[in-house]
C-alpha cells in the first residue's frame, strides 16, 4: 500500500501522522486491493480541510472533511469514508446472497471521428469492448456509476427486466437512457 501525507501550509507532524495511520488502518481492514492512500491536508483561511482518496482495485473512496480543528476534520472525512466502505461491503454481500442472474454482455462500439466527420469515406469501427450488463436497481446503479467514477454505466434493470444506460448530463444530474 502506497501511503501519501501532505500537507498545504500545514507541518504533518508526526502525532497527526500516526493518527492518520491509524485511520487508515482501521478503513482498509475491510477493502481488497488497496494500492494507493492519499491524505491531503491544508488551511484556508479558519478552516481546517482533509481530503482522504483510497485506490482500492476497480473502486476509488474520497471524503473531506472541513471543520475549525484538524483532527476533527480528520475524523470527518474517515467518517465518510468508512461510510462508503460500508455500503460498498453491504451491497457486495447483499449481491452474493442473492441468486445468480444471467449476466449478459452488451457491446460498446467506438467510431472514428475524423470518418464521421469526411461523409464519402465508409465509418470505421475504432474500438469494441465487451461490457457485462449486471441486473440491478435504478438505485444501485447510479451507486455503482458513481463508486466507479465512470461517465457512464450499461446496467439491466431489475424492475423492468430491460437494458438501460444512465450516465452524467453536462448539468451535473444523471441521465437515464431506456429501450
């Protein structure tokens, strides 16, 4: 596990190190994988900010917290982290008590755009992954979408029994895309 800790007009001292360490310790026991931890500390103005970003495998977990004490700010973001790391483990288990649905594959199709821009030239298909389509909630997707950190997410509806798409509207809501 790659440990950062920096600190922007604030000395990390070696107190606030351990307590941070600690921290970690405590969040990581329950994540598989973890690769990177970066804590970044700084002040503005009366406010004391944590940023806490965790790597671990496909998921990336941040929280902040901002408060008039550093420590209380640490004890923050790990509350929201642990948080996360929570529903993230619930709604594993939750997935593996469940009977096993069919997952099927949908196909992702990426087109070259200087093809699409010159209309004689035929389009040419650039890229085409295979994607698996997991059946779940409206909910959970969006979840998922956001625990990914992806623009996007191709998902079967539970409720409906369709394949859907949600992805990030240039508004900052989420679009939900349906056959």
């Amino acid at each position: 596990m790659n440990l950062q800790i920096t600190g922007k007009r604030v000395d990390v001292t070696d107190t606030m190190r351990d307590y941070i360490e600690k921290k970690i310790a405590k969040v990581t026991k329950n994540l598989r994988d973890v690769s990177d931890v970066v804590v970044t500390l700084h002040i503005e103005r009366y406010r004391h900010v944590v940023d806490v970003s965790i790597h671990a495998g496909h998921i990336t977990i941040r929280g902040e917290g901002n408060t008039t004490d550093m420590y209380t700010s640490i004890d923050a973001a790990f509350s929201r982290i642990e948080k996360q790391v929570r529903r993230y483990r619930d709604r594993l288990q939750a997935r593996r008590a469940s009977p096993p649905e069919k997952i099927r594959d949908a196909t992702m199709t990426v087109y070259d755009h200087n093809a699409i821009a010159d209309e004689e030239e035929r389009r040419v298909v650039v890229m085409t992954e295979k994607v698996p389509v997991k059946p779940m909630s409206l909910e959970e997707a969006v979840m998922e979408m956001d625990l990914l950190n992806q623009e996007f997410l191709v998902f079967k509806n539970a409720e409906t029994d369709s394949i859907n798409v949600i992805y990030h509207r240039r508004d900052g809501n989420i679009g939900l895309i349906e056959p």
